[in-house]
C-alpha cells in the first residue's frame, strides 16, 4: 500500500536505524544507555541499559535515579527529550525527580552523570533535519554523549558525524525541537 511504502521510506530516512546498523557493522562493541528501547538496541547489538524500563526490569516499576547512573557506566548515552535542557544537566541544583515521567527520567540520569567525562553530540533523527537546522527551521535532534575514555570512543564518533551529529555547542543557539 502507500501508507506501508511511506513508512518504509521514512524508516530508511531514519538516522537511528542506520547508526545502529553502522554501529554493527563496524565490529564497535560497547555499553549504551538508551532512553528510547527499540531500533538502536537491536540493530546495533550493544549491551543496552533501557532507562525507561520497558527491557531492564531495575527500572520497570520506578524512576531511574542519579545514583542509579554510577552503576551503569554508559560508553554511549542516548536521550531523547533532552533538547529543551541543551543536553546538559539542569544548570542549579535540585531535588532528583520521583514521579515517573519521560523529562524527569532524562533530567535524573544528566544530574546522575559526571558530564566532563562525556562528548556531547547532537544527532538528527532524519537526514531531512540536517537542512532544516541549517536553514533555521526547528528540527529533532537526539543527544549522543560519548564516553570521552571508552576504547571505541574515535570509531564511534566517525560513525555519528557520518550521519549529521554536530557538537552540541553548534547547536545550543538554533532552535531545536
């Protein structure tokens, strides 16, 4: 039908699917945290950490925690619904959210970290948000941070330039969604 061949083409527009594919690939082995269970995990074949719940029981029935984050040790964290924070930890700082909800969970795990020892890398969900932040327009851009001591980290980061990541500091005055 042409709904299923729309949505197979964004499918094959969609970076995560084809990061996770490159990341494959490559032989790259390494530990992510992911906020989004799915397409990454599975195609990329990495030990995966899902901090929403939905495939590591430690976290199905609660709120991950910033304490939570010493234990886990992500070579490479993806989060998604942290454009709004620039993908920083909150700048004051405050009480570790309780409640479960999806911008409590990401602000708990970049209070939970120790952010100098990450790269931060904005990455498009589409090939099409590369113009479209470019040209201005607002565009969904991931937040990829990068374990600044993981053995891999040089291979990794080919990998996510390859398909549109840019330093978050590049991004930090566009708007973004």
């Amino acid at each position: 039908t042409l709904e299923g061949y729309r949505q197979l083409n964004l499918y094959r527009q969609n970076n995560v699917f084809r990061i996770a594919t490159a990341l494959r690939d490559s032989g790259i082995r390494g530990r992510m945290l992911v906020t989004e269970a799915g397409i990454l995990p599975y195609y990329s074949r990495w030990h995966v950490t899902d901090l929403w719940g939905l495939n590591t029981p430690r976290f199905a029935h609660r709120l991950i925690q910033p304490g939570d984050m010493r234990d886990l040790h992500g070579d490479l964290i993806v989060l998604n619904g942290a454009q709004h924070l620039n993908c920083m930890p909150p700048a004051r700082p405050r009480a570790p959210h309780k409640v479960r909800r999806w911008l409590g969970m990401v602000e708990n795990v970049l209070m939970g970290i120790d952010i100098s020892r990450y790269q931060i890398l904005r990455v498009p969900l589409f090939i099409s948000s590369i113009a479209a932040a470019k040209s201005g327009a607002r565009a969904r851009f991931d937040c990829y941070l990068l374990r600044k001591d993981f053995g891999e980290a040089d291979r990794t980061r080919e990998i996510l330039f390859r398909f549109g990541a840019v330093r978050n500091e590049e991004l930090k005055a566009r708007p973004l969604l």
